[in-house]
C-alpha cells in the first residue's frame, strides 16, 4: 500500500467527474429550456452520459492520466467524438432540436473539461515540487548510464519517479557513482554474452529484491547494458514482477515523442520502430498556409494597435520607428526580421561595451536590466509587442508563427552539429522558448526546448504552444 503522501490528491477523480456532468448537463439543460426545445432533460442526461462515457474510454480518469497533462488537445479530441456519437444517436431517435442549438449548448462542456484538468495539472506539479504524488524508483544497470538516467530524472520535476537508490552492474563501489545516488547493492559482471560457454545468469532477483525492500522502493527502473541484458534482463524480470513490483526499462532514446514510437516483435526481439522527424509532406504544406493566413488576419486586425505603438516609440526617443536586423532562418538561409524598436538607436555598437555584463551561458547575449532599452521599450518588451512586425516575416514565409527563436548570424557560426538542428524548421514568433521561460532559461535548457520542438514537431504541437503563448504574454516572466 502507498503512503498518502505518495499518491495523488483524492479530489480528482471527483473534481473532473462533477465537471464533465455539471459542464455538461445545466448548460444543455439551459439552453434548450431557453430556446424551447424538446426533451431538455432527457437531451441533458444523454449529452452528460455520453460525455463521461468518451471519457472513460479514453481512460481520462485513471490515475495514470490525471493531473499528467494540461489536456486541451486530447480534450477538442474527446469532444468530436462526442458530437459524433450524439448525431448517431439523434438519427436513431429522430431527435428533432435545432443542431445550432444543440452546438451551442454542448460548446462548454470542453471549456470546463480543459479547465478542470488544467487546475488538476497545476496542483500536481506543485504537489511534485515538494516530492508528493511521486513513485520511489530503484534503478539497476551499470554505473554510467544509471547516472544519465539519474541526472535526467533530476533535472525536473513534472514525473512520477524519484530515484532512491541504485544498484549497479559490474565493478566499482559507492563512489562509482557520480550523481549521489545512494548505492543500494551490487551484481557481478557476469559472463560475456559471446562467451564460447556462458555462465548460468547470477541469480540477480535476490540482491534486486532485498535492495527495494531496504529502500521501499515502488517500482524497478532498469537501464540495459553490455551487462545487463538478453536472457539476464528476462531472468531479472521474472524476479522482480514476480514479487509483485512494477518493472520498467529505459530505452535509452531521449527527447522523442511518443507518436513516434512503434513498438514490434521480430524473432522474439522487441523493436523500437523510430519516425523520422516531418520535414515534408502535407502537414508543413498546411501549416505552410495557416501561417500565412494568420499572419494576414493579424496584421489587419492589428492595425490600430500598430499604429498606437508606431506612435508610443517615436515620442519616446529619436530613431526609426521600426528596428531590422539580419537573422538565421530554415536551413540556415539568412532574412531581415522586423521588430519596434525597443533600444535606443546605436544598441548594436553599445553592445560590445556590455559584454562583461552578459548574464546567458551560451552564444546569446541578454542582460536582465539592459540600459539600451528606452522606457517604451521595457513595455514592449514586456507585452511581447515589440515582436507583432514579424508578422510580415511569417506572410513572406521566412517565418512561422511557431517555432524555435530566429538565431543571429554570430550565434550560428559558433554552432556545433547538434545545435545546427534548431535550423531543420522555420523559425518562430512565438515557440518552446517564449512559453519556457524566454530569457531566465540557460543556453542548454533553450537548446533543448528547440531542439525537441524540431524533432517532435507536428500541428498539434503548435496549438497547445499557441494556447500557452497568451499566459506566457501575461505573466511576463524572462521578457527582458
């Protein structure tokens, strides 16, 4: 049995079961009272049933989904769903209400839905700061890559698993282990697997075993190895789930999206079938001309705003209204990127001045109180709106209006091949570094983020940063 501070709150499933009902019930109840239609309880009592059922059958209460996402996607997914099977049903029971109606009374059932688990996502990660709703782990493998495994599980807190201890394959003692994680036990080497007379597997279960009772550990987390695999990895996991203990094993891909994943069986092997990344095809081609339609939208909608801010800059302080700077763009082609000037006219030859002052670990240059930008600028900044010209790059097609920040000539020359990947898709107005944290994240947490944007991208990606790019305008946080 797991401790209460191990588990998930218990107002959860309850939270997300009164939404889907209430959400969905009082709203048709209402709206079909208001308007006239026939059956309104009936058609509310339907609508809620039907609601909770799609839900169910996605799994959507099970502890493993709630509070592990923000949901909106699976949520829009869930709702067309429901309107599919509500007009099934309206065919067969020759319901009659008007289908306007009925849209607009089923149309705040995923508002609620997507608000509740957006709360429930919320408190589970503050519940996971502070070490709650978490699943202690015991890792095994050889020392090295049980310490990367380590390291990364550290490096964030918004999973369930917490490493208590390790035990290592192969030679080497406490110390063996550079991430701290205390050494539980130890297995032997073993026989090498293309020994001409292989050794009987080490009965690995008992040390295994004894070290997750020591430590009570929830679960095994096995990292495989020239070590530890084959036949020992099967003997272990007898052991192990035998004695009724969840067994997991790390893959050793990182930062690839699940969609991406295929798993198979060949000759009694389990294969990882790996997509490419989508470079080409139908997707971009969409995305392609949402881009360019959105552009358009938002420069007319937008054009008072441009002016007011045209204006704001121009009595704040001499120079051009907008500012033009040489920028990197889709597999490294360079293109001139517009913004409002937020600096005073000469920043660019001020900025060698400041270059003790740089507060960013890698090739960007940012300083947290940076004495360049003018008192416009700083609202600017702050707003985002600084950033609205480029939409002129998305309608050219130089951007997009997702993707990773438009990189500078200089920055990119001192790219190494890994980084260079960040130039495989269009650069972005907003993307995984504004919604990350923009400026307060190092150099490294911003790589990553781009790098695996450009390597998971897909359009379901660029809504839900699109829907985290409005909190992240108005909570502000690194805009400086």
């Amino acid at each position: 049995m797991r401790s209460r501070e191990r588990q998930k709150a218990p107002w959860y499933v309850p939270a997300a079961l009164a939404t889907d009902v209430m959400g969905t019930a009082l709203p048709v109840l209402f709206v079909f009272g208001a308007t006239g239609q026939p059956h309104p309880f009936a058609a509310a009592f339907t609508a809620a049933a039907v609601w909770v059922g799609v839900q169910a059958v996605y799994r959507r209460y099970g502890q493993e989904s709630l509070g592990e996402s923000r949901g909106f996607l699976s949520t829009l997914h869930d709702w067309l769903t429901l309107l599919g099977l509500l007009a099934v049903l309206r065919v067969f029971t020759a319901e009659d209400s008007a289908p306007g109606v009925a849209l607009l009374a089923l149309a705040p059932a995923p508002l609620l839905t997507s608000l509740c688990r957006a709360v429930t996502h919320r408190h589970l990660k503050a519940e996971r700061r502070e070490a709650h709703a978490v699943r202690r782990a015991l890792v095994v493998g050889e020392a090295g890559p049980v310490d990367r495994v380590v390291e990364q599980l550290a490096a964030g807190t918004d999973h369930a698993y917490v490493v208590i201890g390790a035990v290592t394959v192969g030679a080497g003692g406490p110390t063996a282990l550079r991430s701290g994680v205390p050494q539980a036990g130890r297995l032997p080497e073993g026989t090498a697997p293309l020994a001409p007379d292989p050794a009987p597997a080490p009965d690995d279960g008992t040390t295994v075993l004894a070290a997750a009772r020591r430590h009570r550990a929830e679960l095994v987390l096995v990292v495989p190895g020239a070590a530890l695999t084959g036949d020992r990895l099967r003997r272990l996991s007898w052991s192990v789930q035998d004695a009724g203990l969840p067994l997991v094993v790390a893959s050793g891909l990182t930062e690839v999206a699940l969609r991406r994943v295929r798993l198979a069986t060949v000759a009694g092997l389990n294969l990882l079938h790996v997509a490419p990344p989508v470079r080409r095809g139908p997707q971009l081609a969409l995305k392609s001309v949402l881009d360019r339609v959105g552009a358009a939208l938002g420069l007319l909608v937008l054009a008072p705003l441009f002016a007011l801010t045209a204006a704001a800059v121009r009595l704040d302080s001499p120079g051009p209204v907008l500012y033009r700077q040489t920028r990197i763009g889709h597999d490294g082609a360079p293109f001139t990127m517009w913004k409002f000037r937020s600096m005073v006219v000469d920043a660019d030859r001020l900025r060698l001045t400041l270059a003790p002052a740089d507060e960013q670990d890698g090739p960007t240059f940012k300083i947290r109180r940076d004495p360049r930008i003018t008192r416009t600028g700083r609202v600017l900044r702050r707003t985002s709106l600084d950033e609205l010209p480029q939409l002129v790059n998305v309608l050219r097609g130089e951007m997009s209006l997702v993707g990773p920040r438009p990189p500078l000539p200089e920055e990119v020359a001192a790219y190494d091949a890994v980084e260079s990947r960040r130039l495989g898709v269009k650069p972005g107005m907003t993307g995984p570094w504004q919604v990350g944290g923009r400026s307060d994240l190092s150099w490294d947490e911003s790589l990553a983020l781009d790098l695996r944007y450009a390597d998971n991208w897909s359009l379901t990606t660029d809504l839900d940063v699109l829907a985290r790019t409005f909190r992240a305008v108005v909570d502000g946080r690194g805009a400086y």
